[in-house]
C-alpha cells in the first residue's frame, strides 16, 4: 500500500472506533492536510521482544516497515529516538493526539506553547488551527528540534521552535492562550500556569496514565481541571524511570506468599485503567503491569523501581479463569501487595471514582488530585514504608 492510502486507512479505522471528535472536525482537516509520515524521520525504531531491545527500521533499506511502523494504528506510537536504551522520542499514538486536541479547546488566533516537539507533527496540526506565527514549540534535544524545524518548513507550517527545558516554559512569548505538553509530567510546573492567561487552558499528560485539562483562575493564582482521557505518554527528560521489575526481583528472594483477597480482573481491560489511576494518585511510587493470559486470568507485575517487588497471579490448580482466587509473592522491604490491597480498599471507601471523576489543581507551592469536587478532599499518595 502507498503512503497515502495507508494515511487514508488509518483516518479510516479512526472512524470507524468513533475516534474523531465530532465537536472539533478541524482536528481530522488538519490531520488529513499533514500526513503524520511526513514528519517522520528515515530511522524509526521497532520493539524486538525477543531480544528486549530496540531495533533500527530505516526507510531507505525497508521503505515497507518503516510505513508500517509510521501507521500501525490509532493506539501505536512509532519510536522515533532512543537513548540509553530506551524510547526518548516518539511520534505519538494518533488518537492521543487527536484527543488532547480535542481537549485543548483551540480556536484560530490563539496564542499557544507546546512543549517536547519530538518530529513537529504536533506543532504542525497546531499551527494549522491557530494561524502562522501563533504557536511556539520548546524541545530539550538540540537535533530533534532542527530536525522538527526543517520539516515544519518543508510543510509550510510558521512555527518558532526554541530549544530548551519544557519546565520553565517559554517566557518570550508569553502570555499565551493554550499550553499543552507532550511529555508526561508528575507536578506541572507553576511557570506554565504563569505564562497562560486567565482563563487559558493546559493541556498535559500526568502521571504517565492520562491527561488533564486545567483552566487557569481569574487573577492566574490557581490552576485546576479534571482528567480527560487515558494516553500514556513518555516522562520528560532526566526522569529517573528505575530498575526494571526483573532486576529488582533477582536482588530480592521471594519473602512472603499469600493470598490476595480480590479478583484481579477489575485490574484488566479497559476498565481496569479507573482502579489502575487511583493507585497511582495513591502509591505514585508503584508501577503496576498487568496482562490477561489465554484463559482469562490476570497476573499483575508491582515494584518501585528500586528494591521492592510482589506479584499477584491466579492460584495454581485453579484453571486460571476470570475470578480464580489470586495468590500473592513479595519480596524486598516494602510489602507492595499489602500497600496496593490498602490503596484499593481506601478507592472502594471512597466510592471508586473513575478516571474522568479525577481532577488537578495546581497552585504557585502545591498541588494535589481530588475527585468529584474541585472544592472536595485532596487525594494525598498514602503513608508507605519507602526505602530506597
Ligand atoms: C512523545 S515525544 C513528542 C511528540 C511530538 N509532539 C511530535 O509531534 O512528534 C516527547 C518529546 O518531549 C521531549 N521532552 C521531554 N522532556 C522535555 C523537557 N523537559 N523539555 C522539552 N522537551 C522535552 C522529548 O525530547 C520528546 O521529543
């Protein structure tokens, strides 16, 4: 398939998943104006799960994979940098992005920051809304940002990209109408709200499991808005990510085994991401994997990237189905099924909020989550025994 019958596929098959947001049909204009391979760069990077590495796909020698790897579909991102072994810059997943869009809010005119430019492509369909000479876009990585300039040239697209870190925002050109980052974030940086006007929006991803909207307050001494959708983007740069969970458990034997006195499906599937963004907002320190295997039963990965590690998993002899009873193996000083199976218990006290129940405030020292009311309680991370 040509390039750009695999564009036309893939804004297809976004339709068809109800994926284009009917109140934004600039969104798929501006999308179907600035194919996404055109800002993707020769050499692309494809997961090898065999080996556990990342390999080269360069255009030139398989111009085939590349175009696959560029269009694999709404949810898939295609890597477009890596450093130190791991993704540092991607083309981000289709409907992300087209969902953060939506979420912005964005009329022609507006001022706008866009902070992680990666390839441009974002900057592109930004510019396409707002007008030449409205949008700034700020990216860490000297080389990414001229290889993103030179492509937003080629495009036609009038975009200042200005190398720096994301985190102090971009002062001269402030103030702006709408902020939105590409990278996640765990505390929005108080110089983005200072740079937005009243009654401007931000748009970020937070906590690497969905992303938030805030408005910012008359007087722009506060910023707060509730979560609006499930994306999974990369944290910014310099964030330590940790060991791997197979790291931690080889340097901890297993200490304690038992059960686990809940069914681990409310973990899986779609709906599994509303329990699974509590106990971040709960345990923010814990990363929790989870896979469903061929019979239906779900085994969950935990650890803290440092010295704990448990996995909870269908009891053997069971016959691995939805609801098997779940047995429980820990190691390392923290007990982080015992941490998780406490969180879990204060989100069922709590009414179990889901995602879209979730907001943020920002405010110049704090910030914290609450759900249901932005007046309401904050949700604070509980008090865990961490050792690092
Ligand atoms: C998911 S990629 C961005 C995708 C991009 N918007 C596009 O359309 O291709 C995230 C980008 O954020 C950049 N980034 C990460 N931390 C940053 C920081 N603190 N300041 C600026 N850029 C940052 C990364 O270098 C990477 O290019």
């Amino acid at each position: 398939m040509r390039l750009d019958e695999q564009h036309a596929h893939l804004a297809e098959a976004m339709a068809e998943r109800g994926l284009w947001p009917e109140r934004a049909p600039w969104i798929r204009r501006a999308v179907e104006d600035l194919p996404r391979h055109r800002f993707a760069p020769d050499r692309l990077w494809s997961w090898d799960g065999s080996a556990g590495v990342y390999v080269p796909v360069d255009r030139a020698a398989d111009p085939g994979r590349w175009a696959a790897e560029v269009y694999a579909g709404p949810d898939a991102p295609a890597v477009t940098q890596i450093t130190g072994g791991r993704a540092s810059s991607s083309l981000s997943c289709p409907a992300v992005v087209v969902d953060m869009l939506d979420s912005l809010l964005l009329e022609p005119g507006r001022r706008v920051l866009e902070l992680g430019t990666g390839t441009g492509w974002n900057a592109a369909l930004l510019a396409h809304r707002a007008g030449p000479g409205r949008v700034t876009s700020v990216e860490v990585d000297a080389s990414l940002a001229a290889g993103a300039e030179a492509r937003l040239v080629a495009a036609g697209a009038q975009v200042a990209v200005q190398v720096g870190d994301g985190t102090a925002g971009w002062a001269q050109d402030a103030p702006y109408d709408r902020v939105i980052a590409t990278y996640a974030v765990e505390e929005v940086p108080w110089a983005w709200v200072e740079q937005t006007r009243p009654g401007g929006r931000i748009v970020t991803p937070w906590g690497r499991l969905g992303h938030v909207a805030l408005t910012v307050a008359d007087g722009g001494r506060a910023a707060s808005g509730w979560m609006q959708g499930l994306g999974m983007f990369m944290p910014a740069r310099g964030t330590g990510q940790g060991a791997p969970f197979h790291r931690i458990r080889d340097r901890h034997p297993l200490e304690v085994e038992g059960p686990f006195p809940r069914s681990l499906d409310a973990l899986a599937g779609p709906e599994g991401g509303h329990l699974l963004f509590a106990l971040r907002v709960l345990l923010p320190e814990v990363h929790i994997t989870t896979e469903t295997g061929d019979r239906g039963g779900v085994t969950a990965w935990l650890h803290d990237g440092h010295t704990s590690w448990a996995t909870l998993a269908p009891r053997a002899g069971t016959d691995a189905g939805p609801g098997a009873g779940v047995v429980a193996r820990q190691g390392g000083p923290r007990r982080l099924a015992d941490e998780v199976l406490r969180a879990w218990t204060v989100w069922e006290e709590r009414g179990a909020p889901g995602l879209y129940d979730f907001g943020l405030t920002r405010t110049e020292h704090e910030q914290w989550m609450w759900s249901g009311d932005p007046d309401g309680p904050h949700w604070q991370p509980l008090e865990t025994a961490a050792v690092h």
